[in-house]
C-alpha cells in the first residue's frame, strides 16, 4: 500500500472529520472552567483531546472486527486492509499519548491527569462493550464529558459548577444523539421518548436567548441542526440514518456554542459555532460514522 493510501485509511479509521466537535468541547470545558490557557496549553489539550478521540475510533473498528465481518464487509479490518493487531497497537497508543500530553500541561494538577485516566477507561469500556449494553448511550456521553472536566482541571481545578451542568446537558444531547440513532421509525410514539434527551441542552440554554445576538444564533442553530435531523429520521429517503447521525454529531459543537454563549463567552461561542459547518464539510471526504 503506498503512503497517501495508508494516510488515508489511517484518517477514515480515526473519522478525523468529527475532531472539530471534539476541539469545542475542549474550548467549552477551559472556558466555562474560567480558566486562563497559554498557546501552549491551548495546542497540547486540543492535540490531547485528538489522540484521545482518534485512539477510541481505532479500538471501536479492532473491537468491532466479528461484527463488521457479517454487516460492514468493507470496513479496512474485515476488508483485508490493515490487521486487527496493527489497529489495536495504534488505537492504545494514540490513547496513551494523550494521557501524557494531559499529564505534561497539567504539571502538579493530578486531578487531570486522573480525568484523562478516567477517560482513556472510559473509551475502551464503550469500544469493548457498547454492542448489545442497554447503557452504551451513556457510556459514549461519558466520554465526551470527561474532555469537558479534563480540559477544565487542566487549567482551572477544582471543578466549577458551570462545567459541571454543562457536562450534564451534553450527557443528555449524547445520550439522545445515541438513542434517536438506534430507532428506524419516529413515526411510533413509543419510539420519540429520546427526544427528551435531546431538548435538554435547549432548556438548559434557555438563557442565551437573552445573552444578545450569538446566544440566539447558536440557540436557534442547533434547534434547525435537530429538526433537520428529525425530519430525516421520520422521512423515507435513503440512507437517512447515517445523515441524521452525523448531523446530530456535528451538533456537538452548536451544544458547546450555546453553553459559551449562556456563560457570557460570544466571542468563543462563535468559534464553536464555525465548527459546525466545517464538520459537516469534513464528512463529505471522511466519513464520520
């Protein structure tokens, strides 16, 4: 295999077109810490939180290897690609070196060092165990809400309580990203329970509105980037599964814009709000799923 090949199979299994959702939340968890990063630390969190998130799409293919084999022939491991010890080798190693770029940053703050432990964890247990588990949904937010208290202990410990409830209203959002992905039909009342996961991030962010123009733009942002993704969900068009999910996943960063805009951070709520766009126009070339 030539080297762009293999660049491009190693960017395909690590879905790097969804790192843009990570690195708000990274933005969202310094910020509403309160906390004051250099350059320096700005770059090693959001390369952290990279490795962080690379390393678990690598594991979530090598764990996945049985099952795709039967129902996703064409992803690189059951394709003949590249191997499953190769995949695995990278995958922990990707999560070990965001460990210690988080332990570099962090100096003597070892309750973000021990978040980012946390994390690691956290990621191999879904990877290893989110395929028939009832709480793969919450698993999956776990991990997303230990970037958020990682970066926050990383600059500004201990943790305070606007990072603490803006970690649990983007729990909820994953949880129903997580949930509403699984169902084939909305049409069914028994099936529209999880939509309740996804309005919490909107009324925990209720108060943007009044937070000026930005807090309304990414209020209403994310509310047409939902809708949309209900509306495909619900409709009959083809592969729209896939497209309401990775619609929902680039939401990510338009939950993150609300909570800045909330905290009285319109500046970087913008930052997050650009992240949504350039998502989905990574997804056009990676996919993120």
């Amino acid at each position: 295999m030539t080297a762009p090949s293999r660049l491009r199979l190693y960017l395909g299994l690590g879905r790097v077109s969804n790192l843009p959702t990570v690195w708000t939340n990274v933005l969202a968890g310094v910020t509403l810490a309160g906390g004051h990063a250099g350059p320096f630390t700005w770059l090693t969190l959001l390369g952290a939180a990279s490795l962080f998130y690379l390393g678990g799409m690598f594991l979530n293919d090598a764990f996945d290897r049985e099952i795709d084999a039967r129902e996703r022939p064409e992803r690189p491991i059951p394709a003949g690609l590249i191997g499953a010890g190769e995949v695995f080798a990278i995958g922990f190693g990707l999560l070990a070196g965001g460990w210690l770029a988080v332990a570099f940053v962090a100096g003597a703050r070892s309750s973000a060092s021990l978040a980012a432990l946390g994390l690691a964890g956290a990621v191999v247990l879904y990877d290893a165990w989110h395929k028939g588990n009832a709480l793969s949904p919450l698993l999956m937010g776990l991990c997303r809400v230990l970037v958020y208290v990682t970066a926050a202990l990383a600059v500004a410990p201990p943790l305070r309580a606007p990072v603490v409830w803006g970690s649990a209203a983007l729990l909820a959002f994953l949880i129903g990203l997580t949930y509403v992905a699984k169902q084939e039909n909305l049409a069914e009342v028994r099936n529209l329970w999880p939509l309740g996961f996804l309005a919490v991030p909107f009324l925990y962010g209720l108060p943007a509105l009044d937070a000026g123009g930005v807090g309304t733009l990414a209020w209403l942002a994310l509310a047409a980037a939902v809708g949309r993704a209900i509306f495909l969900l619900r409709s009959q068009e083809p592969h729209r599964i896939p497209r309401a999910v990775v619609t929902l996943i680039a939401g990510i960063s338009l939950v993150d814009a609300v909570l800045l805009a909330r905290a009285g951070a319109p500046g970087t709520a913008l930052a997050a709000m650009a992240a949504f766009p350039v998502t989905l126009g990574l997804q056009r070339y990676v996919s993120g799923t």
